[in-house]
C-alpha cells in the first residue's frame, strides 16, 4: 500500500512537471492571476499533504496508517481489510474513524487571521 501511494504521488509529480514544462525554461509571462491556482495545482499540493498527513499518522499509530493506504490508495473494502488482518470487521471500522478524524483535522484549512 505504501508503494502504491508513492506511484500515485510520483505520477501526479511527474504529470504535473511534464504539464508545465519539465526541463525546459519557459520564457514567456505568466497571464494566471496572483494567488490563483490552477486545478492539477491544487490537486498536487491536495496529494501531497495528504501524504505527509499520512506519514505523521504512521509515527503516532501504524496500523491506522495502514488501513488508509489499504482503503484509499489501493481500494480494498473495510471486509476485505478485516480478512486480511484476521481482525473483526468493527476494528477496522474504528480504525478507519480514527484515521479519518485525525486526517480531517491535519488537512483541514488553517483558520485566517
């Protein structure tokens, strides 16, 4: 699961390197507006604070880490999770609250001044 993460997050990476250029410098004037983003943008920087949320989720509860990677990045179903584990099905479901919530509170916005 935590490879299957690291090939969705390097693919978004490169398509986004490719899309604005790679190794090429581009030479004319930016016409975006300050402070706006674009969507693969904001899609970029959405996976990527995903992944590091789920990096400091990995240091306070492994297994919670896991059963994200497991449901999101590779789709197994909570059943098909609970199998795999040898777990009750209710552990997993807790798990994936757990998960949720503290994802939901690292990703939310920052409130603004």
């Amino acid at each position: 699961s935590r490879v299957m993460r690291g090939l969705i997050i390097d693919f978004t990476r490169q398509r986004h390197a490719l899309k604005r250029g790679g190794n090429f410098e581009i030479t004319r004037l930016d016409s975006q507006v300050a402070g706006q983003e674009s969507q693969d943008d904001a899609e970029q920087k959405g996976l990527l604070r995903l992944s590091e949320a789920l990096d400091e989720l990995a240091l306070h509860d492994p297994r919670l880490a896991e059963v994200v990677d497991l449901r999101y990045f590779c789709g197994f179903s909570l059943t098909d999770i609970a199998a795999m584990r040898g777990v009750a099905l209710r552990t997993v479901q807790r798990d994936w609250d757990k998960a949720r919530l503290f994802l939901f509170r690292e990703l939310k916005p920052a409130p603004i001044p």
